[in-house]
C-alpha cells in the first residue's frame, strides 16, 4: 500500500552549514541564522550526522529546544555513525569539506542495531525526542544491496513502531534514488542537486517511481552549489563543489535569456522550480548569512508569470509539464 503524503513545509533550511562546511561558522553567526529562519517563518529543518561530524545536529538542537517542539518539522540521517578516530593527528575533516576537527570519524553501518543506535545519537546530539523524518544517507556510497535487505527494513520498522515520523532516503544520485523507492517502502526521498532548474535527471526515473509508489520527493541543493544563487553567475563560481563545465554553463546562459526576458530573477526561479511537481513537497536551502535567509524567503514569494515556464520549456531547458500542477497533489 502507497504511503501518505507527509505533511512539509515548502521551504526548509538545509543545516549542512551549521557543520562548518566550506568555511567555519561561529557558534553565534549560527544562532543568527537559525534566528533569522525561524523569524521568516521557516519550520522544516533538515541536519545529519554527516555534517561536520555532529556539529550541525548540536547546534540545530540547542537552537530548536527554545522553540515549541510541535511548531516544526525535524529531519535527520542514518547510516554513518561518529566514532573516536584512533588516527587523528589534529587536523581538521576538510577531506569531507568540513572546517572541525578530526578527532572522530564516520562508520558506516546498515545494521538493524546500527541504524537504531544512530537515531539515538542523534538525538542525543540534539537533545530532542521526536524526529519527524529519518533518512538513510547517501547509501550508494557505502552498499546499496545492503540499504534495501537491511537498513530500509531496519528505518521502516522504527516508523511502523511509532519510534520516528517518517522514513526516506537522501542521495545524489538518481538510480539509487529509483531503486530504493520501487524496492521500499518509503514516505519520502531528499533529491540532492539533481532536480534543479539547471538540470532534471531525477524527471527520468526518481519522479515517475514516486508517482508510482505514492512517495514523496523533496528538492536540495536547488542552487546547484551556488550557481543558481545569484542573478548575474560568475564564470568562476561553484558547481557540484568544482568548477563550471562549458557545457553547463552554456545552458545556465540560455536559462539567463529566458530569465532577462521576463524579469524573473535566476534564484527565485531555482527556487519554485521543484515546486512545479506535485510529487516534490519541499524545497530545502541553505544559508550562511540572516540576510540570506530572508532574501530566500523572498524569492519563493516572487511571482513568476506562467510564460517564462512554458517558454523554458519550449526552449527545451526543462521538460514539457507533466503533472505538474499543485492542485493535482
């Protein structure tokens, strides 16, 4: 049986930052940002253990336990497990993109006693009970075989006991996403840069498997590392973590046109886009700054005419709408 549709906001705040990523981030700059979200009505908060090595699950929760516990929507991630790193030699995790120390590490686990002791951890780390969504993280890079015979039937039974909310799989990559969705039974799948505004492979597969199966989907790193975050990109900016491809700039410069030519700004359309589908029920961002966070806010409000759509569509620059309509969800 297909399950229900979770109930999420359309905007949530990715804490991937909060862990130190790319660049450190003060434990009050932190507060400031989680303030600002909190201020703009944002109420779905997604974190892992994997980011920063429990940094951002600590900070979240210290933030979070102010707040009352039924106003917002908490999801975390299992998988790796933060252990005591015997090699560390007093640097920092900048292998993994994170500016913190390596005195622990991660260890993969797809246990049944592994995926339980990793929610447990976590919510230690954030000092709430109730986590709303738990997610099985990036299991292609560890074994997917042994994500869907052990770890889904492990996160599915602390969902059928009541012990979490709801129970999905985030990942990068399309084909794991599919397989997992058709093989489980899953509430929901966090589609990482791979349903952007730039770039659709998750329309081939991971869409249609949703719609199948009744799973819903939500929409990360939409900006596409910061690509699609601003109205003018630079040529040298971030994409996938490393520089442009030709290929994918040339299309982000035909995206532009389109974009000039209706007054749209780039982000606030990278933002809506996912949107579109019905099947995708939010759309998680992250920020380093408040005013980030507000102008985020601001973007999702911005009114985009149904042309600059249906003319990025005839362009060929996303697909033709299908079952795209909110009021089919």
């Amino acid at each position: 049986m297909s399950p229900e549709p979770i109930a999420l906001p359309e905007l949530g705040y990715g804490a991937a930052n909060l862990g130190n990523l790319f660049r450190v981030l003060a434990d009050d700059e932190a507060h400031e940002v989680l303030e600002a979200a909190w201020d703009a009505g944002i109420r779905l908060y997604d974190t892992a253990p994997h980011y920063g090595l429990g940094l951002s699950e600590r900070r979240l929760g210290a933030f979070l336990r102010t707040k009352p516990r039924d106003e917002y929507v908490l999801t975390t991630k299992a998988g790796r497990l933060i252990r005591p790193n015997a090699d560390d030699d007093g640097g920092l995790d900048l292998a993994n993109d994170f500016h913190v120390r390596a005195d622990v590490r991660r260890e993969w686990d797809f246990s049944a006693a592994g995926i339980r002791r990793s929610l447990e951890e976590s919510r230690e780390r954030l000092g709430i009970e109730r986590v709303d969504v738990l997610y099985l993280h990036d299991p292609e890079r560890h074994d997917l075989d042994e994500a869907i015979t052990r770890a889904l039937p492990a996160l599915e039974n602390l969902r059928d006991a009541g012990v979490v909310g709801a129970v999905g799989v985030g990942s990068m990559v399309t084909g794991a996403l599919a397989r997992t969705v058709e093989e489980s039974r899953l509430d929901v799948v966090m589609i990482a840069g791979r349903y952007t505004l730039l770039e659709q492979p998750a329309a081939v597969d991971v869409l249609p498997a949703c719609r199948r199966t009744g799973t819903s989907a939500v929409a990360a790193s939409v900006f596409n590392s910061g690509l699609l975050s601003r109205a003018e990109p630079a040529r040298d900016d971030r994409y996938e973590y490393g520089a442009v491809p030709d290929e994918v700039w040339d299309c982000l410069q035909l995206i532009l046109a389109v974009c000039r030519a209706h007054d749209v700004p780039l982000p606030a359309a990278a933002l809506q886009y996912p949107l579109r589908d019905a099947v995708v029920r939010s759309v998680v961002v992250g920020a380093w700054k408040p005013e980030q966070i507000r102008q985020n806010v601001e973007l999702a409000r911005f009114a985009i005419p149904e042309d600059f759509w249906g003319e990025l569509a005839s362009e060929g620059l996303i697909p033709r709408p299908t079952e795209r309509e909110r009021a089919d969800a």
